[in-house]
C-alpha cells in the first residue's frame, strides 16, 4: 500500500499500524500534492521504487472540480 499525506507523523502512524494489523508492506511518502513539484518528486520516487498503482483512493479535494482525467 501507498499512502500519501502532508503529515508525517499520521504517515508513520498509519504504516506502523497497517504492516503490523495486517501483515502488508506500506510505503509513505510526505508530499502536498497541491504542489505540482512535490507531485513530480512522488512520481519519480514510484517510478524508481518500481511501484504500480492499481486503485486510486482520492480522499483530499482542493477545490478542482471535474472529471479526473481534467483536473
């Protein structure tokens, strides 16, 4: 799993609590996707980690509205 969020300290929270809840792997990264080079940086370090997304969970708004593809 792939979390993403400004604060660190409920990232680190959340991955301590998934990895030993679950058993799974988590990987966060603390970046404002509201800035469009912290959302460059989160996409490089995907893409050098080698990590596919398969489902996308938007739960942040910032007050684009529209199709995704859009927005």
């Amino acid at each position: 799993m792939i979390a993403v969020a400004r604060n660190k300290q409920k990232l680190d929270e959340l991955k301590h609590q998934l990895e030993k809840t679950y058993g799974i792997a988590a990987w966060i990264y603390n970046k404002d996707l509201s800035d469009q080079n912290e959302v460059r940086d989160l996409y490089e370090a995907l893409k050098n980690e080698q990590l596919d997304v398969h489902i996308l969970v938007n739960n942040a708004g910032f007050r684009l509205y529209g199709e995704f593809v859009e927005t």
